[in-house]
C-alpha cells in the first residue's frame, strides 16, 4: 500500500518533537536538479532549494558520483583520529575562494551554528576579549550561543529563557524600514558608551545579505565603515556566509562585493551540495589562535562531504554557475518586477545574484497574513517557496542555479498565478 502525506504527517507529530517545524505538509520520495517528487507522486519545482543548500541541484550527477566513490574507499576516520587529503584540500580550495590578500587557514565542521560559534572561539582566542556585537534581525543558528547571536526571539528562543550574556545587539541598516547606515553605525557607539568598551568586544558579527532577516543585503560603504571601526578598535569583522556563500549572491562570497574582507569567514549549507558541511576560514595567525584540541568535532569535515565539496567547486567551475547565479537572478527579478506593477502589495523586489526577495506591505506596513496564503496556494499549483522576514511579510527565491530557464520561467507564471488569487480574491 502506497503511503500518503497526511498519514505520515500523523506518524511525524506522533513521533517527532513539535520544536522541529515543518514547512509544507509534504514527504518527498525523489528529487533530481529543481524538480521533487511526494511520496503521493505529485511533482513540484522547487524554489526553496532547501533553504539555500542545493545551488548545485539535488543529486547533482558530479556530487552524487564522487560521494559514491567515497564511501567505496571508507565513510568515516574522524580526522582529529586518522586524517584524509580531502579535508585538506577543501581547506586549500576555501583558503583560495575567501576574500582576503592575507595568508588564510580553515578549520571544517558539520553545521552552520557550528561554525559561528567556532568563529566566536576563535575571536575570543585570538583577541583576548569575550564581547561579541551582533544585529537585528540576524539569524546565526540555533545552538545556545549561536542564539544569543540571532536577532530574533520568535520562535527561535522564545521560551527558553535569556540567552548567553556578553552579546550586544546594534541596528542593521535598512532603508525600508527607516534604518540608515548613519542610524547604524550610531548604534554601535551607543554600545560602546553604554555597555561595553570597545576593548571589551571581541567580534562583530553579520551577514553580508540578511537571511532569514529578510535578504537585506549591507552596502560597500556600510562594510567599508564596518572594516575602518574593526581596525580602529583591534575588533575581529566575522562575515556570516552560511546562506549567502557557495554562489548565491553572484559572487562565491558576498563579501566579494562589499570591498573589503572580515577577518573570518563561515561558510555551509550549498558548499557541499546537500551533504553536511560548514566551516571557518580566517587570517592565519588569527586562526592559529587556539592551540591543537581546541577546534574540532567527531563529523567534522566527514570524507563524504568532503568529497561532495570539492565536486560542487568543480561544477561551479565547470558549469559558470556564477555567472548563472547572476543572469537567473536578472530574469527571476525583472518577472517579478512586472508583476509588481500589477500587484500594490509587491513592496520590493531585491536581491543580490539569484538570492532573491520579495517583500510585501500594505498601507505603508509589513503585510505578514499574505505569506502563509501564498505558500498554500503556490504548493497547491505545484511551486515550493519559502517565507521570511522579520515580520513573516517576505518571499524568498532560492531555486537551483542549475535549473532551466523553462522550468524557471513555469514557476514564475505560478507565482502570478498565485498573486492574482492572494491579492485580488
């Protein structure tokens, strides 16, 4: 007997914590490049692409080959344990991609929230400080200390109490929403008058374009300003690229379009093409801060992934994902701008690359009770999107880089489609 979505969602609420969410109500049985399959048979583009890790497509052919390979030879050694050449030469490939004209090192773990708080150790290590300063609407992770980072309580630590001391929270610049870089940056000397010396702080941390924030992308002249008070204060610039890295944004690294480097980089999600991967790449010396033991972790840097890491450097190579990541980009935003001059409640349409949003106002406000009714609406045409924002007002579009501009342009339609129902029914 075929199973069916509603009886394995029955089965799920029975058996898995409510704390895991679950976007649509949908159970997949096969995907291939930007097309999934329910368990039901019914076919969906997917422009979610697992919230930004399948820039490569899923099962991409050159990934899934050299994850095959790899567990023909051996699955896992621990590398702290046995080591293997894959581990080091994605580092040697990450050291090489990261912005930076400065001798780099990289470090590999499992998880994006792994990451940052390995980025956090190590400016803590390397600066003798313990003060972090963080923004709103930043999201970092989900782990304790990576929560104390991420702008927003709900739902991420609502109920959990307060969250780990020496993080401070300054404002991150968006035009929209009456936030300039000038606002910005005033509130950062407000820490530094009210809370906590500059002496005191270890690490500035954002992401390059706001992720579950809302694609708020910072400006070169926001991180320029950013780099000279990093400088000024012998304060750590941590560039959060867990959602924007690995080619999103047009570029391997959003920072490449910022026009200046942080001092550490972290990276996960579309690095490996699916497969668990995340990792910190930083200044040598400020890398080397914590001796050996220090930095680590039993999956770190598995041979799998390791092995689907170097084939999605490859592909982006191969393939001229980036310059794909920016013509998709150009395409997804000029349909979505003629569907703004149809649709009042399209507010703006943004993004670098192919990380694209859309967000929604009505009578000057965040319009937050159409997101949910487009998602619906979209999944019942066969479309998969994802929401975020703040406010729960923004659309996002993470579709593979890889997927066809037929297919691409099939779930744009839909998107109108869908508009023209919310909207105006």
């Amino acid at each position: 007997m075929n199973k069916t979505n509603e009886q394995l969602m029955a089965r799920r609420q029975a058996a898995v914590a409510q704390g895991v969410s679950q976007i649509h109500p949908l159970f997949i049985e096969r995907a291939e490049n930007a097309t999934v399959w329910d368990v039901e048979g019914r076919e969906y583009i997917d422009f979610a692409g697992g919230i930004a890790v399948l820039n490569t497509g899923h099962l991409h052919p050159k990934v899934k080959a050299a994850v095959q390979a790899q567990l023909d030879d051996f699955s896992h050694t621990c590398f702290m344990v046995l080591a293997y050449e894959s581990y080091v030469e994605v580092c040697e490939k990450l050291n090489q991609l990261v912005p930076g004209d400065f001798a780099k090192k990289t470090a590999l773990f499992t998880s994006g929230s792994e990451a940052v708080e390995n980025a956090v150790k190590v400016a803590r290590a390397y600066t003798k400080r313990a003060g972090v300063i963080a923004f709103t609407s930043g999201y970092h992770g989900r782990t304790i200390a990576a929560l104390a980072l991420t702008g927003k309580v709900a739902p991420y630590s609502k109920g959990m109490g307060l969250m780990s001391a020496n993080v401070f929270r300054a404002e991150f610049p968006c035009e929209l929403h009456g936030v300039s870089e000038d606002a910005a940056m005033a509130s950062i000397e407000r820490i530094f008058k009210n809370d906590a010396e500059p002496s005191d702080i270890a690490a500035i941390i954002l992401e390059p374009v706001q992720g579950e924030g809302g694609f708020y992308a910072a400006t070169p002249s926001f991180m320029k300003r950013l780099r000279e008070l990093c400088d000024t204060h012998g304060i750590m610039l941590i560039a959060d690229e867990v959602q924007t890295g690995a080619g999103r944004t047009g570029t391997f690294f959003a920072m490449e379009q910022m026009g200046v480097a942080a001092d550490i980089t972290t990276f996960a999600k579309s690095i490996a093409g699916g497969f668990p991967l995340s990792g910190i790449t930083g200044r040598a010396e400020v890398m080397d801060a914590i001796t050996a033991g220090g930095l680590g972790g039993t999956y770190g840097g598995s041979p799998l992934a390791c092995a689907a890491a170097l084939a999605v450097i490859e592909v982006f190579e191969q393939e001229k994902l980036l310059e794909r990541a920016n013509t998709l980009g150009t395409r997804i935003k000029a349909s979505i701008t003629t569907m703004q001059s149809k649709y009042s409640q399209i507010a703006e349409v943004r993004g670098l690359g192919a990380m694209i949003a859309i967000e929604l106002m009505e009578n000057g406000q965040p319009a937050p009770q159409y997101c949910p009714k487009v998602l619906v609406e979209a999944r019942n045409r066969g479309l998969i999107l994802l929401s975020c924002g703040t406010y729960g007002n923004v659309l996002r579009v993470l579709v593979p880089l890889t997927a066809p501009d037929a297919q691409v342009d099939a779930g744009l339609a839909i998107m109108d489609e869908v508009f023209n129902v919310v909207f105006n029914g």
